[in-house]
C-alpha cells in the first residue's frame, strides 16, 4: 500500500514561477520518508498540495488510495501536518490548542481530551498545557504543532522542515520522538535541507532541485555517491612551489592553501605522506563544501554526463 502516490505534478505560480516541473513519488506506508533540497527547490510547494494548502497546476495525488481531486476530505483525514512556519493561536491554552484540533475531525471532546493528555505528555508539555501558546519557548511551540498534527491520529505524518532553527538538543528528542511514532506504524514523510538529518532518520530519500526530483532511492543508496570531497589544507608556511601530488586532483589556492580532492580510490593518509616527504606541514583542513552540496554536484555531473551521452556529444 503507497502512503503517497504523486504523478506528474506540477505548480506554476501566478508570477510565472514553476515551482515543480512534474515530478512523480511515492511512499511506501510505514516508510520514513525525505524530501531533500536547497531553499527554493519546492519541497514546500509540494507539502502545500498533498495538504491541499497550495492549488496545483496538474497531475494527480493519492492519500491511501484517496485522490485529492475527488475524495479530499477522506485524503486530508490520512494526513497530519507539522508546517514551517509557527501558526500557533499564540493567546490560546497549550490544551485548548489540541482540543479545537481534535474538534475539526469530528472527535468528540472526551476522546480529544485523553488523546491531548497522552501527546502532550509525550511530548512533555502536559505540565504547561494551561499556558498559552505565546509563552512556550521556541521548540515547545514546535513540540506543541506536532501534539496538534497527531491528535487525530493521522496515519501519514508531514513534517516541513521541523527543527529549522532548533538547537541541537532539542533536535535530537524531535528525532527520537519521531523515530518512535514511525516504528509504531505512522509513516513520516519530512522535508530538510541538512542532509545529516535525512541520515539519520529516514530510508528513502527523494532529492528535489528546482522543481523536479533528481534522484529518489534508498539513503543508503545516496549516501555511496558521496564518494568525492574535498578538502581544504591550510600548509603552516606559504609554499615556494606547488607540491607534487602524484595522482591526486588538487590545486593552489592561496599561498599557504590548496584543495585536493579525496575520492575512493585515495586516502587522507597517502596525502599527509606525500606532503610530509616534501617538508610541509598541515596547520589545519575542513571540508570545502557541505555534503548536501558535494552531492547535489555531482548528481548535477551525472546528469549532464548523461545528457551529453544519450545525446551523442
Ligand atoms: P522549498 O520549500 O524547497 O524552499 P518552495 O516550494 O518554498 O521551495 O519554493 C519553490 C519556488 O517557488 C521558489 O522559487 C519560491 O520562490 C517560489 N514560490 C513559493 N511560493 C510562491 C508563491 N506563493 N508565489 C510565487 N512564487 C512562489
């Protein structure tokens, strides 16, 4: 059973901008799901239409089986939604909050009330539940969206970028909240720009880049393309001459810098060697690029190389 079926998709906004360039997905139920890419790629966009909060220009969308087109109520009913932006009723309790959820599925108050209780104790915010919103701090408000999205117990969770601007400890317990509610059968499908968070989350990845998906495979899949980084080498003293590398790709870039790029077939160590034998000593290195972008790149390569072979070039 697909949690998710997307078919060509696709989203022009009233400015002209083509926000997906029809794309197809889908997500098995029970999956953990990411929707990888850099600002502005349209993960946002496609959340927006398989809520229903974004009109779409064309193809079609399936909840559990249900179309969006002709079956909206019963598809939104699969769906619990988690957005970017805090859209909290900041001058209402925490428990008011979750109850008036709970009302717009048609719970009944007393069902509402010991679902509230539980995701709010779960999520540590039942001894705040009198507070209203605008008190909470910033992950207790995030904490508090994901009580709201899951008080009528959706069986497909949407996440849009859910610890934007989360610090580290605070991610780590979302991650591991999350971890445990997909294990209980809810399927995740989140969207995130910080590869390391897909990473440890999720089993599928689908890479969007400017309206159209570029690569949609299982994590560990994606994670042996990053075969390639490099990595910029800070020489305590300025170079007199380029060192020899033999068998590395690598150039100067400042007086004491060069890059080198580490892919399978070298070490990190055989580099150390090489620049130790001509006398230079490594002051310090860090990763040119991040992953995320070291892996954009190179699906950007592949296609291109692609391209030029089918094309005869
Ligand atoms: P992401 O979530 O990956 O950052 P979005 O879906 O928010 O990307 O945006 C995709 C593209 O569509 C961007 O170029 C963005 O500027 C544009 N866009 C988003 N919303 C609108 C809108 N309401 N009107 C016009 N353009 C929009």
């Amino acid at each position: 059973m697909h949690a998710l079926t997307i078919s060509k998709l696709t989203k022009t906004y009233g400015n002209g901008k083509e926000a997906l360039k029809g794309i197809d997905l889908s997500v098995d139920a029970g999956d953990f799901y990411a929707l990888l890419g850099p600002n502005g790629a349209g993960k946002t966009t496609a959340i927006g239409i398989v809520c229903s909060l974004v009109n779409k220009t064309s193809g079609t969308v399936e909840i559990f089986g249900h179309n969006i087109d002709d079956d909206l109520e019963a598809a939104k009913a699969c769906i619990g939604l988690v957005p970017q932006e805090i859209n909290l009723n900041l001058f209402d309790s925490v428990l008011n909050i979750v109850v008036n959820q709970a009302g717009y599925y048609g719970l009944d108050r007393k069902t509402a009330l010991i679902r509230a209780e539980r995701y709010l104790r779960e999520l540590r915010l039942w001894d705040r539940r009198h507070d209203i919103a605008r008190n909470l701090s910033g992950g207790m408000k995030r904490r508090l969206m994901i009580a709201r999205a899951l008080i009528h117990e959706p069986k497909l969770l949407i996440l849009d970028e859910p610890t934007a601007g989360v610090d580290i400890e605070i991610r780590r317990s979302m991650w591991e909240y999350l971890r445990k509610i997909n294990e209980a059968g809810t399927t995740i499908i989140l969207t995130t720009h910080y590869l390391e968070e897909a990473e440890s989350l999720c089993r599928h990845v689908a890479i969007i880049d400017d309206g159209t998906i570029i690569e949609n495979a299982r994590m560990s899949t994606v994670l042996r393309r990053l075969q390639r980084e490099i990595f910029v080498i800070s020489l305590r003293n300025p170079l007199l001459s380029l060192p020899q590398l033999d068998g590395f790709d690598y150039k100067q870039i400042d007086e004491a810098e060069i890059e080198v790029v580490i892919d399978a077939g070298h070490t990190l160590n055989e580099m150390f060697a090489a620049l130790t034998t001509q006398g230079l000593e490594v002051q310090s290195m860090r990763n040119k690029a991040n992953r995320l972008e070291e892996l954009f790149m190179g699906l950007v390569d592949g296609k291109a190389a692609e391209a030029a072979k089918t094309s005869g070039n």
